[in-house]
C-alpha cells in the first residue's frame, strides 16, 4: 500500500480502533518502545506531513510558556499580545489556539512559525517516544488524525 495517497486510512483507524486499544492495553510497553524508532522512520519515509497537516487543521497545541517566550520574540510582539491575539486558556487552564485550524499554518500546509513552534508541534504524534504507550488515549485518537500514528498501529498490530 502507498501510504502517501491512501486516503482511507482514516475510516480504517476508527474501524480499527478497538484492535488498536486491545493491543496497547495487552502488549509489553519495552517491547513497544524498542520498535518506535524504527516504525517511526518508516512510517515518516512514505508519509508526508505537508499532504495532511490534520494535527494543525483539527488540534491546538498546549503553548507552554518556553513556546510563549520564543514564538512572541520571532514574531516580535509581547507575549501578552501573543495570547490576546491568538490563543485562549482550556478547561485545564493551558494556553490553546483560539481558532481551528492553526492560525499559524499556510495555505500550502506549511508553518508560519516552523523553526520556533510549540514543543507539542515539534513532538507531535509522539510516535518516536515513550507517551506512545504512556499515553494510550490520545495514541488512539491520534490514530484518526494521523497517518503515521494508524500506519505505526497497523504494523504493530500484525506483527
């Protein structure tokens, strides 16, 4: 399969998801981990980000405020106006876009801030690293967003 035009990955990963949650519940986490880096690389070699951007279109990262002080500095505006400009405080009280998708993605799917975005950008879909199994819930949500998280998921599932 190209999985850089398979464009019903998305429809698969919720037809999968509870093989997916039955996995991540019964398989050995150091098992797991071991494989990630190269599942990973794989997985990034035949899909490209730039053909989705779903993660910008559909999510907000949590802006930390390491990324407030970076992003506001690029932009050369107050951190102040950063937030009062773009972002909101969550029912967790973190800092999240105002607006979906991403007040920062281009029309070509690529950042405005690229170089200085949120950690939680730069890390997303965690699938080179252990909340990939710490965190089951938001790997099976991911799973819907992204294709590399449902490719991941896939060759672990039948291995």
């Amino acid at each position: 399969m190209d999985w850089s035009i398979d464009t019903k990955w998305q429809q698969k990963a919720k037809e999968k998801r509870k093989t997916y949650q039955r996995y991540l519940n019964t398989a050995k986490p150091a098992e797991i981990i071991k494989q990630l880096p190269i599942l990973h690389d794989e997985a990034f070699a035949k899909i490209n980000c730039l053909d989705c951007a779903n993660c910008c279109k559909n999510h907000s990262p949590t802006f930390k405020s390491t990324d407030l002080k970076r992003i506001s500095k690029h932009l050369r505006i107050k951190e102040t106006d950063l937030i009062e400009q773009y972002l909101k405080l969550d029912e967790d009280n973190d800092f999240v876009l105002k607006q979906s998708p991403c007040t920062f993605l281009n029309s070509d799917n690529t950042c405005k801030i690229y170089e200085v975005r949120p950690s939680d950008c730069a890390r997303y879909p965690y699938t080179d690293e252990d909340v990939f199994i710490k965190r089951k819930n938001l790997t099976l949500t991911n799973s819907s967003v992204c294709p590399a998280v449902h490719y991941i998921l896939e060759k672990l599932t039948t291995l």
